[in-house]
C-alpha cells in the first residue's frame, strides 16, 4: 500500500508539471495568435496595404488552425498524442521563426497559413490529455488552467507585442516567441511519456471515422455544445480582432496606448481560470456558461457607446471574463462526448472554436464597412439572444457525475 502511494504521489505530481508545461505551450500559441491584432493599423502603414488586407493575417492562421486540428486528432488517435504533440510544437517553432522573414502582406499572411496548419496539434490534444488524466469531476480546475493560459496568451500578445512592436519591431516579436517555445518544448520532454502511446488494435477506416464525427453532433448534447462553441468564437474573435483599430480611430491610441487598452483582456481568466472551473464541477455549468454570454454581449454593447477611454477599457476585461466563463466549461462537456476517440471529440472542438475565430474576425471586418457601431450592435445583439437561448439549451447540465454519460 505504501509503495502505491508513493507511486500515486509521484504520478500526481509529474501530471502537475505536466499540466503546467501544456499550460506553457498554451500561453504562447495564444500569444503569437493575437499579437498581430492590435498590430494592424501598424503593419497596414508598414507593408503599405489597407487594414482590412493586412486583417486577413488573423483567418489566414485561424481559419487553417481549426481545419487541421480535424486531421490531428485523427492522427492522435492512430500514432498516440506523445509524437503529434512534440512535432507540432516544433513545426510551430520553426514557422514563428520563419515569419519573422516576411516582406510583404502577402508572405506574412502565407507564413501565418503553414503556421496554423502546423502548430494546431498541441491545444486540441492537450485538452484531450485532460479528459485522461483527470476524471471528470476533476476537470473543471486543469481546463481552468489550460484555458486561463489562452486568456493570459491573448492578454500579452495583444498588450506586450503592441507596446513592444514600436521598440524591437514586429519581427524580433515573432523570434522571441519562437524562441520561448523551443524553451517550453525541452521542458515537455521529460513529461512525455504521460501523453501516451499509440493506441493498440485496429485503426479505424475514414468511414469510421467520418461516422464518429457524424455521431458526435447527432446527439442533442453534442450539437448544442459545437454550436455554442462555434458562435461563441465568432462573436469574441470578431469583436477583439479590431479592438486595436477602434481604439485608434475612437480615442486616437498610439500602439502604447492601445497596449494598455487591452491590458485587461485575458486577466480574468489568468487569475480566475482555476476558480471558475472549480465553480463549475462544484455547481454545474448550467448558469455559468449563459451567464458568460450575457456578459460578453453587454461588454461589446458598453462599446457601441460614446463612453470614456477607462469605462471602455473595463469593458475589455469583462469581454474577457464572458469568453472565461464559456468556452472552459463548454470544452469540459465535450471531454465527455468521446468515449475512447477523445482526440476526435477534442479535435472538432477546436476545429469549431478557431474556425469560429477565422470567420468571426472576417464578419465583423466586413460589418465594418457600416462603421464600428452597427458591426458591435449587430454582433452584441446576437451574442444575447444565444445567452437567452442557453438557458435552456444548459439546463441539464448540473455537477452531477452522471452528466458523464448523458445525452
């Protein structure tokens, strides 16, 4: 019994290190992914484009992402997450370093292509390591982490690379990320083998495996969780994306100071990420993810205002608190979804969340042919009325372990 225990402790701690490490990887894909939204109006006036040209670089590595997150997870599936997840970090070092050596709108946005194709293998499969190393009961606090890491990564990116960009330049950016990362992917090794290894047995054929795809939104509680997902990510990624450009025509922000406008975004979810997902196993998510709606949707709305640069800037961390209060507790259903395909179920979760990102930073740049206004009124508008269908939609999803199994 004694030896178990030690066992046990040194399993739970190296799960711990583990965690962090993903947590780590997490924060810098994040980081390289929203660095370059508050950089648009600079980078239109340095490559000499207009904004909404230079604003594809956001679909381009976005839209990508979510794409071939589908074929990771099958890949996982088939060879095990230890190697898809190894490779692609380094594929995601490689490419942030090479797009440091863009000259033009148009090199920028192919490296920010292969970027999204290569590196979508390590966020969707560290989700999906969470659904095994953790029972579900216990899920809530590590996808805390792990999605309080993407808020923390949105966070710097947006605020540190816009305040920095005007010093280093855009391109020592993306080498300090690749660098970091290299960082992060030596610490993984030696946490490796809790990753897994190749699954046993027959692999399944396309058709099954199109079949389980299929299955996962035929039932009423996956199709209403993807859903959400998908909208949800529409909505946030739309709105952040062309914050650094509203507040350089609303307010007249230098880089520096649309860096500290943004400071706010994604602190709610680095301090809080833990909390809200303890909030969740202990209570259920049944009010917490509409009531993270609402609070995006009147978040966005306070900007349709003319209203001071402060209130504006508040505003932005409860835009943030909303995104902190959905997206975790909805990734935590869908740990649930996919039986021994984990990575498939994880891997159209992230295929729905960043092709969300890709198309809703799109929409709402052409909703802003009519003006910042009515892109924010119609985007706020629909965010509420999805928090008023949640309720609900989420009402049977209580803390309740016998949620596990529900359909």
């Amino acid at each position: 019994m004694a030896i178990e225990e030690v066992r046990g402790g040194i399993y739970e701690r190296q799960r711990e290190q583990l965690l962090r490490v993903l947590s780590m990887a997490t924060f810098l894909i994040f980081s390289q992914a929203y660095m370059v939204a508050p950089l648009i109006p600079r980078l239109s006036a340095a490559l000499e484009v207009s904004n909404r040209t230079i604003g594809l670089i956001v679909p381009a590595y976005m839209i990508p992402y979510g794409v071939s997150t589908l074929f990771y997870g099958l890949l996982s599936d088939r060879l095990g997450r230890r190697r898809i997840v190894l490779a692609s970090l380094l594929a995601f070092v490689v490419l942030t370093g090479l797009t440091a050596t863009a000259q033009s709108a148009s090199q920028i946005i192919f490296w920010r292509l292969l970027t999204g194709l290569g590196a979508s293998g390590v966020v969707p499969l560290a989700l999906a390591s969470i659904g095994t190393l953790f029972p579900y009961e216990q899920r809530g606090r590590p996808l805390g982490w792990l999605f309080g890491a993407m808020a923390g990564g949105m966070a710097f990116g947006s605020t540190v690379g816009v305040i920095l960009e005007p010093f280093i330049g855009w391109r020592m950016l993306f080498l300090g990320v690749a660098v970091a990362a290299a960082g992060v992917l030596g610490l993984l090794i030696p946490y490796r083998s809790l990753l897994g290894v190749p699954p046993s047995g027959p692999h399944p054929s396309i058709e099954d495996v199109f079949t389980a795809y299929r299955s996962l939104l035929a039932i009423g509680r996956g199709l209403r969780t993807y859903s959400y997902v998908f909208l949800n990510a529409i909505f946030h990624s739309g709105v952040f994306t062309w914050l650094g450009l509203y507040f350089a025509r609303r307010y007249g922000l230098s880089e520096v100071g649309i860096g500290l406008a943004l400071l706010g975004y994604g602190v709610p979810g680095f301090l809080l990420g833990p909390v809200i997902g303890r909030a969740a196993d202990r209570w259920g998510r049944y009010w917490l993810v509409p009531a993270g709606l609402a609070v995006a949707a009147l978040a966005a709305a306070a900007l349709i205002l003319d209203v001071p640069l402060l209130v504006a800037a508040v505003a932005v961390t409860m835009l943030s608190l909303g995104y902190d209060m959905t997206q975790p507790l909805l990734a935590g259903i869908v740990t649930t979804l996919g039986d021994k395909r984990g990575g498939q179920a994880m891997g159209l979760n992230v295929f729905m969340l960043f092709t969300g990102f890709g198309i809703g930073s799109f929409l709402f740049g052409e909703a802003l042919l009519s003006g910042f206004g009515a892109a924010l009124v119609i985007f706020s508008a629909v965010q509420l009325v999805a928090a008023l269908v949640a309720i609900s939609m989420f009402r049977a999803e209580t803390a309740s372990h016998s949620q596990e199994s529900q359909q």
